[in-house]
C-alpha cells in the first residue's frame, strides 16, 4: 500500500476555526444558487452532443479518480503510528501528489462540458486555480519533510512538471 517513513509531521488535529466553516457554507450555497440559475436559464436543447459525451466521461473518470484517491489516503491514515508517514503508492498517486484534486479537478471540467453554461466554465476553472495551488503547497511540503518523497511525481496534473 505505501512505504514506511519516518517525517516530521504532525498527526494532532488542530480543528477548523468556525469562520472557515461558515465560509465555506456560504460559497457552498453561493455557487449552489449559481449553478442553477444558470441551468435553468440555459438553452440545454442545443448543446454540443459531443461534448456532452466527453463531459460524462471526465466527470465519470474523475469521481473514480477522487474516490479511490481519498479511500486510499484513509486507507494510509489507518495504518499510521506516530509520527511515520504512509507514503501514498496507489492507483494515480503514482503519477501525483494530490491524485483526489486531479480527480475532483476532471469532475467539474466534466460538469462543465455537460452543462455548457459560463458559471460552470468558470467554476470549473476557480477550481482548478485553487485545488492546484493547494496541491502544488501539499507536494512541495512532502518533498521538503521526506527525503524518500518520489522526486519524479507532479504535483497535480500527471507527466506536467506541475
């Protein structure tokens, strides 16, 4: 499943502050509303059919990517004592850092496509600014604490560099 390190990490959780949970509600129930605004008032009879099939199929590939990326996190998590740190090894942690952001990535780049509409597009893209900016910070994390991290692993996107 993973190889054994010894990091300095810490394995206490320190809570998420009340404000950061209120927040994130919020822009949960903000782009909610938006979203089906925007697929209500979209004209969904004359999408691209071809990029409807495209959408399914990254949507589809990414949710089997973010699931079986966050299983087997949970996975390692389980099997951790102290401070030793479970190397993920699995399916396209192989390949990256942060496989479940490339996978929830796909997600909403599929959702788009689907659903062809500006506020899905543009979602799509804030996603892909903030869960890369977030797994490019995890990626240079673990190559700065593990001296075993697998060098060769981007940290988002597979074969990138990035």
């Amino acid at each position: 499943l993973g190889k054994k390190v010894k990091a300095v990490v810490s394995t206490q959780s320190t809570g998420t502050p009340l404000e950061t949970c209120i927040s994130a509600f919020a822009f949960c129930c903000f782009n909610g509303w938006i979203q089906s605004k925007s697929i209500i008032e979209a004209n969904l009879i004359s999408r691209d059919t071809y990029a409807v099939g495209l959408g399914m199929i990254l949507f589809l590939l990414g949710m089997y990517i973010n699931i079986s990326a966050d299983s087997h996190l949970r996975e390692l998590a389980a099997k951790r004592v102290g401070n030793t740190y479970l190397i993920p090894y699995k399916g396209m942690f192989k390949y990256v850092s942060a496989a479940n952001y490339f996978g929830e990535i796909l997600e909403w780049f599929g959702f788009a496509l689907i659903m062809q509409t500006p506020a899905a597009a543009w979602f799509s893209l804030f996603s892909t600014l903030f869960l890369g900016q977030r797994g490019y910070q995890t990626h240079q994390f673990y190559l700065k604490k593990i001296d075993s991290y697998p060098k060769s692993r981007s940290s988002v996107f597979p074969f990138s560099g990035f």
